[in-house]
C-alpha cells in the first residue's frame, strides 16, 4: 500500500485551496476529471480549473474513511463538506479514483454530485 501513503496529504491541500501543493501529488501530463465536467490535462489546466473552484466556495472539508489500492489504481472515499460564499453548506459523498505513475497521481478523477452546490 505505497502509493497512496502521500494522499493523506491531499485532501488537507484541498481543503487549505492550496493549488501549489495539489499539483505536487500529479504528473506534468495528469488527466483530471470532476463530476460531471469533462476531462483536462496538464498541471496549468488543471490550476486554472481548481483556482475558478476554489473563487466560488468559502470553505472546504474532507473526511475520507476508505483507501484501497490495487495495482496503479488508488480508490479513496469518504464524505466532503463545502461552505458557500453565503455561509450555507452542502455534505456530498466523494469518490476519488487514482492511476498512479512513478508515485505521482498520472489520472485522477473525482466523483461526486455537487449540483446543489
């Protein structure tokens, strides 16, 4: 269970809308996809995309419960709550799913129903 041993870094980073620090756990040519929004790739895509996120939500946090791995693939699960800008918040499951390469995350996809949101 190496590779997934750093990812208890992630969601913190997420959380502190640390971009820098996210885009240390991936490749240079990482494929990202959240929700429903369609895949991306390359780091300056993928910050430009979680900058804009992180504009419209005040706050965030994760509590993930499950990490499993099999092979290059990382899953981690568990339950994130965001505050929006008028201090309401919105409590989703989240499902991250991670193909590793070289102990970098080389896709990473997110799946969740922040339609609410």
């Amino acid at each position: 269970m190496e590779n997934y041993k750093y990812l208890e870094e992630l969601s913190p980073s997420l959380d502190k809308k640390d971009t820098e620090k996210v885009l240390s756990f991936l490749t240079d040519d990482c494929v990202f996809q959240a929700g429903n929004l369609g895949p991306i790739k390359g780091k300056e895509t993928i910050a430009e995309t979680l900058n804009g996120f992180f504009a419209t939500v005040k706050g965030i946090n994760h509590e993930m419960s499950d990490t499993f791995e099999s092979g290059d693939a990382v899953v981690h699960r568990g339950m994130v709550t965001y505050t929006r800008l008028n201090n309401t918040t919105l409590t989703v499951p989240v499902c991250d799913v991670f193909k590793m390469r070289d102990g970098k995350i080389a896709e990473y996809y997110i799946y969740i129903d922040w339609s609410e949101l």
